[in-house]
C-alpha cells in the first residue's frame, strides 16, 4: 500500500496523523487515575457533540453495528411494533435486528435516491402504536440523507422513541439530539467521528432511559444490556473506576484526542465545512456529467457523494484513480451496485482532497477514452467551496 494514497471511501477515512498517532501511547491500565480522567472527559464532551447535555453516553468497543444493536435490543420487548424508514440498506439491518428481538416490523422503503416524505411517515405513525421508529441519517449506499429533524418531531407526536442511525453523519451533518428529540443518536468511531474503526458510541435521552427501566423482560443480549454498561458509564463520568467488559483503551486516547478537535472547531462550523466540501464535490461531479443517486439535492448527504459512472464506464474507474494515489468506493445497493460509485469527504478531509479527489477523477475518465473536459470538474468545485 501506497502510505501517501488518500483514502475518500464512505469510511474508514484518512485519520488524522495526532489521532493515529496517540494510539501507540503504551496502553495504561482500564482503571488507572489517568485513563479514568480521560475517559470521562471523552464522555462529557461527546454530550457536545452530539448535542445532548442531558443524555446518557455509551462508548462500547465494536462496529456501527452493534452501535444500532444497542439501540434497538434495549428498547424493545417481543411484540413491540417497529417502524423502520428505509433509504438504503442500512434500513434492512435495522428491521433484521428489530425481528430478531422479536419486534412487529413495519417499513416504509423510498424509491431509490429518494427520501420518504413527512406526510407518508405520520399516516404511518397515525396507523399503529408504534414503540420504536428508526432512521438512518445518511445511508452510506445510496447518499440520501433523511430529514432527521421532521421525522424525530412525528415520531415525539406520535409516541413512538426515535432511533437514528448517524454511523455516516454524526460530526458531519447537523443533528442537535436533544433539541429536536432523538431518543437514542448512534454511530461508529470510523466516519466523521475520525477515529479508527472499532469503537460503537451511542446517547439515549431520558424518554429512551424510562423506556428502558420500564422493561418487563430481560435484554436479549448480554454484551449490549444498556444495564451492563450504564453503571460502567456512570463511574467514569463521576470519575470512579469500574468494570463490565475492557474498554478499548487504546481507541479511547483516539477518541478523546478526536473529539476535542471537533469541539475546538465548533460544531456549527464543522457542519458548514461538511457542506462546503460536499457542495465543491457536488458541483465537480455535475460539472463532469455525472448523475447522483439522489435525485434531488435536498436528498443529497453533506458526508459523501454517490454517483453513476457515465455511458460506457464502469468499475475501472476506480482502478484508474486508485492509480493515482485516491481509493474511492464502488456501489452497495443492490439495485444499482456496478453502476455508480461513492466519495466519502468528511472529518479532516480539506479543500484540497476533494480538488486532488477530482482531478484523479478527471484523468481517470481521459485515461477510459471518457470525452472530458480537464479541469472543469476542479474548477467547479474550486467555486462551489469558495476556494
Ligand atoms: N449504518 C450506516 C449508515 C453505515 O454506513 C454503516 C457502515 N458503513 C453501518 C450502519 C454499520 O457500521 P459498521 O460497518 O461499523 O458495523
């Protein structure tokens, strides 16, 4: 592997050198003074950032996945109706893991690169008592990004906790949890968070909380009981020790090193980055003539671009461009897997990858006997990002 290549896949990211680099700090014992500090001010700040002052943090090692595990196994008892808004895979692995907790699943799918309108969703949420409704925030497969602040607002009015899957957004895209009243805010350590894959981090709220210690019946997991780990949370938060399964020592430097710098960038001003970065990559890939999944830009994510090869190309592109330092992703949907690609642009990524991103893009189209115009798919995005 090339170590200069410049990895712009929908996650993991390229991390920043500081962070990558704090992880080879000797690893200290789980419930020495330090890292006990440590932990706990990388709890209280991710309250920051997710915006929820008031929730309950989690930081499990594990995937995304088991991040929407321990969303869903503690929320719901066998026979509890699930409403899952699909608009992209990573809706189906919500509805699996909801009927394996024995969850009534019900789905409202969109049509490719769309999202569901709030108007369907509330008929919906109107039909039924519905004890959880899910979202994923952005879906990594298609780049749609749903409206979480509407869907959180119909889900409160109808009773049912919302569960948002932000494992492509969180850090990236606008989610103010407590504000708009996302019960349980979930993601992964290897997107926007930029720390490397293996950490799951999760808030609930205190209606997800009561939800909780409401249960009749047991947790139908061990490593992801909310009531395993709660108490381990508690203590590093009021700086105790404490013991339930090893915390990732190591990947909790990176995480705390992580999310200081987010915080010193501000969350609002990390947001508009996102967009910028999005809107130059956006406008490079129109430019190029190519057609993004989402068929309109109000469903378009700030954290990647999905977009169809044009006429006549395929998967090689990305060969092409891998040639030239850049690994992009190849397609995830089903549907429409060999047909477009996808750019992940999120957490440290500059100005400057998305320009050397299209540029890689651009001689790669060339180097297929693609007709392209060098240099205007850069020049598109030097405007869109202001740069
Ligand atoms: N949700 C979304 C939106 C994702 O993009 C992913 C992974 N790309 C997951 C869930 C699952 O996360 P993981 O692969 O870390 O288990």
């Amino acid at each position: 592997m090339n170590e200069r290549q410049l990895l712009m896949i929908p996650g993991p990211i390229s991390f920043d050198p500081a962070v990558l680099r704090v992880m080879s700090t000797p690893t200290d014992s789980h419930v020495s003074a330090e890292f006990i500090e440590l932990f706990g001010r990388a709890l209280d700040d991710m309250l920051q950032v997710f915006l929820a002052p008031h929730g309950y943090p989690f930081v499990v090692a594990g995937s995304g996945t088991l991040a929407m595990e321990l969303g869903l196994a503690n929320l719901i008892e066998p026979g509890d109706r699930v409403l899952v808004i699909r608009t992209g895979v990573f809706g189906e692995r919500f509805s699996d893991i909801a009927r394996r907790q024995e969850a009534v699943v019900d789905e409202i799918t969109a049509p490719l690169g769309e999202a569901p309108a709030l108007a369907e969703v509330e008929k919906q949420l109107a039909s039924a008592s519905y004890k959880v409704m899910t979202v994923t925030h952005v879906d990594t497969s298609t780049g749609v990004a749903a409206d979480a602040k509407g869907l959180a607002a119909l889900a409160r009015k109808h009773g049912a906790l919302m569960v948002l899957d932000g494992v492509c957004a969180t850090a990236g895209m606008e989610c103010q949890q407590e504000a708009w009243g996302v019960d349980v805010y979930l993601t992964a350590s290897q997107k926007a968070i930029s720390v490397p894959p293996g950490l799951a981090l999760l808030v609930a709220s205190e209606q997800a909380m009561e939800a909780f210690r409401k249960r009749k019946s047991l947790v139908r997991s061990y490593y992801a009981d909310w009531g395993k780990w709660l108490p381990i949370m508690d203590a590093y938060r009021g700086r105790k020790a404490a013991y339930f399964g090893t915390p990732a020592v190591n990947l909790i430097y990176a995480l705390r090193l992580s999310l200081s710098q987010i915080l010193a960038e501000g969350m609002e001003a990390r947001f508009a980055r996102h967009l910028q970065l999005s809107d130059g990559f956006k406008a490079a890939a129109t430019a190029l003539g190519l057609r993004q999944v989402p068929v309109r830009p109000e469903f378009g994510a700030a954290t990647l671009t999905a977009a169809y090869y044009p006429e006549g190309v395929g998967a090689e592109l990305l060969k092409k461009v891998a040639d030239e330092g850049v690994i992009l992703a190849g397609g995830l949907h089903p549907d429409i897997k060999t047909r477009y690609f996808r750019v992940g642009h999120m957490g440290p990524t500059l100005p400057s990858d998305i320009l050397a991103t299209v540029g890689a893009i651009e001689r790669g189209l060339a180097a297929l006997g693609h007709p392209v115009e060098m240099g205007a798919g850069v020049q598109a995005a030097q405007k869109a990002m202001g740069v």
